[in-house]
C-alpha cells in the first residue's frame, strides 16, 4: 500500500492520516521520528491495535515492528470521524509494549485474519 502526501497528510486509498504540524515537530524532536513515516505502524499487517483512553477521548495505540527502523515502534491515533484519522504520537515502543507486542505476536497473532 503506497501513501500519498499532501501538507498535512497522509492518504492511502482506505484513510486519511492527519496531524498538527507544530506536534509533528515537537514529536520529531523529542522522538526522533516523523508523522510522515507512520504508516510504518499503521500499514502493517502486523498491527496489534490496543484502544485507550486519555482525557476522556478513546485512542488507539498501534505497535508493529519496523523493517526500516529495526524496531517495534507505537503510533497513537485517534479517530476524527468518517475515514479521518489523527496522528496524536509516534515513537519508539517502550519495553513492557515490546514484551506485549512479542508475545502477541507468538501466542495470538492469526495470520489467516
């Protein structure tokens, strides 16, 4: 799946990915990876979605391991209606999330899904 790039965007043929491009700067300075490269997380067929919720809003925190960054990496979103999508965070997954994300994969992950 390719993704196109328009501003503040990301379009695949299935979702628009947007975010705030002051937080996609901070983000970049503080984690060292860019929204533009979060479709790593949320192209993956390797995805495991767990919903949260912070400040009374339901997120999803998206883990999958990254053949271009060699490593398990979570990306936040939440959705903003119809197929819009908000980038809220993306960043390298913590430890306990690698351990969840390691053992999803080898006890629960259906690949047939």
């Amino acid at each position: 799946m390719r993704w196109t790039f328009l501003n503040k965007r990301i379009y695949n043929k299935y979702v628009a990915i947007t975010w705030d491009e002051s937080k996609r700067a901070s983000n970049l300075a503080k984690h060292g990876l860019d929204f533009r490269d979060a479709g790593e997380v949320l192209e993956s067929r390797y995805r495991l979605d767990v919903p949260v919720v912070r400040h009374g809003e339901p997120r999803v925190l998206a883990l999958s391991y990254s053949v271009k960054f060699l490593t398990v990496l979570c990306a936040i979103v939440v959705s903003r209606g119809g197929d819009e999508t908000r980038i809220i965070s993306f960043r390298h997954a913590s430890e306990q999330e690698r351990e969840v994300y390691h053992d999803w994969l080898e006890n629960e992950y259906d690949e047939d899904e």
